[in-house]
C-alpha cells in the first residue's frame, strides 16, 4: 500500500512518483492499493486502524523537502509503527535520499528508497517477499538489526520510457483534475505529466540529487496526453519536470510533434529564460502554451553568479519579455537571502515583479532554503549557520516562508522586515488587480448589458 499523504489543502497535486511505482509494480504482478489520506483528510489515527483491520506485506510513503513534509512524514511513520500488524515500511523521495541514516533513525522505517525509484522498489519487493538479505540491493539504505547500512547508488535509468505510464486507474483522478493553474478556466480539467527528468543546470539551492537530464520521446508523451484527454476528459496540461526548455532543440521538436498531432490542449511547463527566444515562444503559443514558470530568483548579476544560476539580468529581462509578447504568461520566481542579497538587491526584484506581473497568479519572494542535498546546505554547514539535518528540520527549518539560514549581513529580524515590507506590495499589486477587474466586469454588466455574466465570485 502506498500513502497519499494529507497536505491540508482543498484540492492537491496529483501524486506522479508513487503512481510510476505502482505501474512498475503492477506489472510485476504484485497487488496494489492506495491509500488517499489527501482527499479523504483522515486523521493519522484512521491510518493505523486500517493497518490493523486490513493485512499489508508493505507500505510505502514518497517525501519531498519541506517543514510540512516532514513534520508529516514523521506522524505518518508514528501511525504505522503503532499498528497491531506493521508492514514492512519503506520510505522515499528527496527528503530523505541526502540525510538517509538520520531518517531511518527518526522513521524507524525499515527501508530507504534512494533516489530515482523504480527499478530499486521491483527488486527491493522481490528481496522482502523471499525473506533474503537487502545488502546486494543498490540505492537503498536500510536497518540490519542496530546497525544502518546504506548501499551503493543505483544507476539511474537511462531511458525513461521503458518506464509504465502512470498507474491513473488506481487514483480519484476526478479529484485531482480539478487543481487550478494559470489561465486554466473554469471548465478545464488539468493533470501533471512528465516530459523528462533531471536538469542540465547546477543552482547552488537546488536539492535535486540526479546528474543530467534525460527526455522522453515525443511519441510517448503524446501518446500519454491522448489517454488523458480520451479516459479522464483532460483539457490542460501541467508539463511538470523540472526543465521542459532544456534546449531550444528539444523545446521546438516537442512542439512540432504536438502541431503536428492537432494535440489540441493547453500546457504549461518550467523553462529556462536563456531559451526564451521571440521565435521558440510564438511555436510554443502556437502548440498550446498559455503559462511558462520561470526560476529567476534574483535580480543582481553577483547574487545570480554566487548561485550559479547561469543567467543574467539582461537574459532575463529580454526573456521576460519576449515571453510577454507572445502571449504567454510568465511565472516569476523570486527568492531572498542568497549569498551576496541586501535591501538594494530586494528591492530591485520587487521593482520588476510589479513591472512585469501579470496577474495571473499570486507571486511573494520567498527566503533561500538550504535544503539537505543541496550545495548551498553544505555551505551553511561550513559557515556554522546549520549543524546537521536535524538541526535543519527540528530548529531551523520551521516554514517555508520564513528564515532558515541567514547568508546575509541583516540580523534576522531586519530580514523578515525586510521579507513584510516587499510582499506587502506585491500582495497589494495583486489585489488591486483582482479589484480592478471586478470592478469592469461590474461596468460590462451594467454599463454594456453583458448578459453572459455568471455573478461575482470568490475564486
């Protein structure tokens, strides 16, 4: 059985690692059941009750970085240990590949899936069901009596297609369509799917641990969005790896392939600003395109060089855009706190997120996170800033939204200050926004008779 974790949330991201691992394992012929503690809320009590009243030879649970995530995690692990009969707990995911010995510890879980998972989890299964030694199993951590041992890395898999298409049929999909994204209208059904792993950039905060940058067919992805839209009525795309403009080669071959199909949906994806160019953008609109995520982080050409990020102001304005023009809309990612940030450096992304936002969703500047895994944590480590991973999560690392290593010369609360003043205008720009076009739907009613007009409405 595999954990669908409650995010507290209305509606939630539909759960595209353990749907690939329960594929591959189907097809092995091992029986699969998902458990949706995100739909149904159920408190974590509801967990070991069912564990109790229904026998499972395994359970597994996906975790990403994140204070909420492993604050979860970590009720989750409780609920299955505290069961009358405990399944064989495996657990997975960013969050604890980097820092696996201190989550077996913390957990108690018997397993940890390392990395890319699905090749790992067929022969980790095949192991556990005939009671032999886990020690010859690459990519996985795991507890011999006392004792943690972390095996050696599992290559990663070389092309991802071989992998089975998402096992859909096992999840309320009619669920986890009715998550909103950018430009999607009311009537849209949108589901994520994945066209690659992997990116070909290094940002000294990324956590993501996989070298390189590995694609899919264009067929193949075609072949998974024609599924989406002829069994589930999917109408919008969310394309959601990390890098779908990893070259322009591969961005204008994708789109041709979709042009070329009548694909006939609407998408979004994460690009890269050093490929925005006037003519990949209008291929893009013409494919289907209606939203672009883009990570810029920062708006001085030191903060970006001290991230390694690969791009300049000029890049990105020119990026921006050109994006802009050709009727796409930009997501603008803006972080706080990396090495070299001050005030000045703040404001001047504040200055060009109320330039050029666009409305379509709401955009605040987050601080940096270190994450465990990432340079930037080992950085903080060096520095004296973060001790180890529990000091990360159990003192650090307390929200998202909120300090969790200071690289800059502020004091913290200078920092978080600093942090209210630049989101209180862009909160603000948001929602005059919001109110400025309330207030012309209100003057096309009753000024123009629109009679098409549906009532006001809390989105």
């Amino acid at each position: 059985m595999f954990i669908n974790k409650d995010t507290a949330q209305y509606t939630n991201w539909f759960p595209q690692g353990i749907a690939y691992l329960a594929s591959v394992l189907l097809k092995e012929g091992y029986d699969v059941e998902i458990y949706s503690q995100d739909m149904h809320h159920y408190p974590d009590v509801h967990l070991t009750e069912y564990l109790d009243k229904n026998h499972f030879d395994v359970v597994g649970v996906g975790v990403i970085g994140g204070y909420y995530q492993y604050r979860k995690l970590l009720k989750i692990s409780d609920a299955i240990n505290n069961s009358k009969q405990r399944p064989f707990y495996i657990i997975g995911g960013h969050c604890p590949s980097p820092e696996p010995e201190y989550f077996l510890k913390k957990t108690q879980a018997d397993a940890i899936v390392i990395g890319e998972g699905e090749n790992t989890i067929v022969e980790l299964l095949e192991v556990v069901s005939n009671k032999r030694s886990l020690d010859n199993i690459k990519g996985i951590a795991f507890m011999d009596g006392d004792n943690i041992k972390i095996n050696e890395d599992r290559p990663l898999i070389e092309n991802i297609d071989t992998i089975p298409f998402p096992a859909y049929h096992l999840f309320p999909i009619y669920f986890y369509r009715l998550i909103r994204m950018p430009n999607a209208n009311k009537m849209d059904f949108v589901l994520p799917v994945l066209s690659g792993r992997g990116c070909t950039f290094k940002c000294t905060f990324c956590y993501r641990m996989d070298e390189g940058f590995r694609q899919r067919f264009n067929e193949s992805i075609i072949e998974e969005v024609n599924l989406l839209k002829k069994d589930y009525a999917i109408t919008y795309v969310i394309f959601s790896d990390e890098l779908l403009m990893s070259s322009k080669e591969k961005t204008i071959s994708l789109c041709e392939a979709f042009l070329k199909a009548d694909l006939n949906i609407r998408w979004t994806c994460s690009g890269r600003l050093n490929y925005a160019k006037p003519d990949i953008l209008k291929l893009m609109k013409r494919a289907g395109c209606v939203f672009i995520n883009y990570g810029i982080e920062a708006m001085d050409d030191l903060v970006l060089k001290n991230m390694n990020k690969g791009l300049t102001i000029k890049q990105i304005i020119e990026g921006i855009e050109s994006t802009i023009s050709s009727g796409i809309s930009p997501g603008l990612n803006m972080l706080f706190g990396n090495i070299g940030d001050n005030k000045q450096t703040l404001n001047k992304a504040v200055e060009f997120l109320l330039k050029y936002d666009d409305g379509a969703q709401i955009r605040t500047i987050k601080p940096v996170t270190p994450y465990p895994g990432s340079p930037l944590y080992y950085k903080a480590i060096d520095k004296g800033i973060i001790k180890d991973c529990e000091d990360f999560y159990e003192n650090k690392h307390l929200n998202s939204d909120l300090i969790t290593a200071n690289f800059t010369e502020l004091n913290d609360d200078e920092f978080h200050r600093c942090l209210y003043e630049a989101n209180s205008k862009l909160l603000t720009n948001y929602y005059n926004h919001q109110l400025s076009t309330s207030v012309e739907q209100a003057r096309k009613l009753y000024i123009d008779k629109d009679s098409s007009f549906r009532g006001f409405r809390q989105r």
